[in-house]
C-alpha cells in the first residue's frame, strides 16, 4: 500500500465517506472559513482522524499544484490484487461477474473516470497491466469520485495470459475496436462478461485483441471517430447491464 495526499472538499468528503479507515490525517488551512471544510473536519474528529491546522504555504505544498480548497487527507491507497485472486473474483460473482480491462490507459484522469463509471456499473473488477497503466494517484482518486475505494482493481504483469484465465474461468471476452463488423448492441452480454478497451491512440495490443472472443465497435452515425476510453466504457458497460435487466 502507498500513502498519497488527497486535496480538495469533494474528494475529501469521498474519502471520509468511503472509506475513512485508509484516512490517516486531515489538514486544513489555518483561518479557514469555509463551512463545508468545518464540517468534515468535524467528522474526521468524530471517528478519531487527527486533524491539524495549517499554513496555507503547507497546503499548496502536498497539494502539487491541484487545487486544495483549503483541506488535505493522508490516505492509504488500497493495493491492487495480483492475477492469482482473478479466479476467485469471477467464483464469488458468479453468473453476473463483470470485468473491466483497460490495455494501456496511462492518463490518470481516464483512468478515473474509468473507475467511476465502473462503481456505478457494479464491476466485479477493472483490470489492467501492471507496467502499462497510472497508479492509484491522487488525480485517479479525484477523478474517480470514490471509485477507487469501490472496485478493485488487478494490476497483471501479463494481460494476455489474465484474460485466458478469465476465458478458463468461463468469462466470454469483447474487444471494442472502430473496425469490427458487429455493434455492441449485437453482443450477447447477458453471461459472465469481460469489456476489453485500449488506449485512445493505440488501441488494443495484437496480442489483447487476438485473445477476445468477440469485437464490437460502439456506433457513431456523427461526424466523430472515437470516443474518449472513459465514454466508451460507461456506454459499454451499461449495455451489459441494459441486456442482463431486459
């Protein structure tokens, strides 16, 4: 586990809300007279979370140049799981198990948009490559809304051999990809199911893309050829859930 500086009301809240138990420390700025940073440090105090009154010089500091709002956490980011808990995620979800795979999503921001869509979506697990991704940063924890403290998430060393041990496990594999003959409105997702996307400039690896059961693309009668990663997968993922609902 890695500790990293929240910054900002909402993400605070989040965390408080969350999971308060991986909150180790509130800072807020001395003179500070925001009600909204009055009532969480309140509640920090409440469930015993040390909170300490600070220059705002100091602030800015842990903030790296995010926008604080006059308020800070210490948090303990959850670590990720290893490839080996992968059969036992899909066990425990049974037929309603739902991966998100991201091949290549570096940007912090994608990511956490991706993990948010993904908490409301109920996944089971997003799943990414350990070398090929952003870290559970505080930009991630941000854009996430809370996401983060509400899916796991698996980081792999070998994507390819991950998504073979779901297909054992009886999880079917869809690829989004521009190219692919069939919409993701063609796609039966209504059994054990993995969405596999990749970075917004290179796609898919070959080697990801090979190992999908199915491709499908997302529509786009518009002007537009892409989608941001984040967009495509809450449409996806809401597709699966649209079908398992019908």
């Amino acid at each position: 586990m890695s500790e990293a500086w929240i910054v900002g009301i909402n993400p605070v809240d989040g965390a408080l809300a969350n999971n308060a138990a991986r909150v180790r420390e509130l800072r807020i700025e001395r003179g500070a007279r925001n009600p909204r940073v009055a009532e969480l440090a309140a509640r920090a105090r409440e469930l015993d979370i040390t909170v300490a009154e600070c220059a705002r010089e100091q602030l800015e500091h842990v903030a790296d140049g995010n926008r604080h709002q006059g308020i800070a956490a210490r948090y303990e980011a959850p670590a990720a799981l290893g490839e080996n808990e992968l059969t036992g995620l899909v066990e425990r979800a049974g037929p309603g198990a739902l991966f998100l795979v991201l091949d290549g999503v570096t940007d912090p921001h994608n990511l956490g948009a991706c993990l948010r869509s993904a908490a409301a979506a109920a996944v089971t697990a997003v799943i990414v490559p350990r070398d090929r991704a952003a870290g559970i940063t505080p930009v991630v924890h941000r854009a996430s809304a809370g996401g983060v403290d509400r899916v796991p998430l698996v980081a792999v060393t070998n994507l390819a051999r991950a998504l073979r041990t779901l297909k054992e496990a009886g999880v079917w594999l869809t690829g989004l990809a521009g190219e692919a003959a069939q919409t993701i409105y063609q796609v039966d997702l209504k059994g054990p199911a993995a969405l596999v996307l990749g970075s917004e400039g290179q796609g898919m690896r070959r080697l990801t893309r090979e190992t999908c059961d199915h491709l499908a693309k997302i529509p786009m009668p518009g002007a537009m050829e892409s989608l941001n990663v984040s967009v495509s997968a809450g449409i996806a993922l809401f597709e699966v859930l649209r079908q398992r609902q019908a």
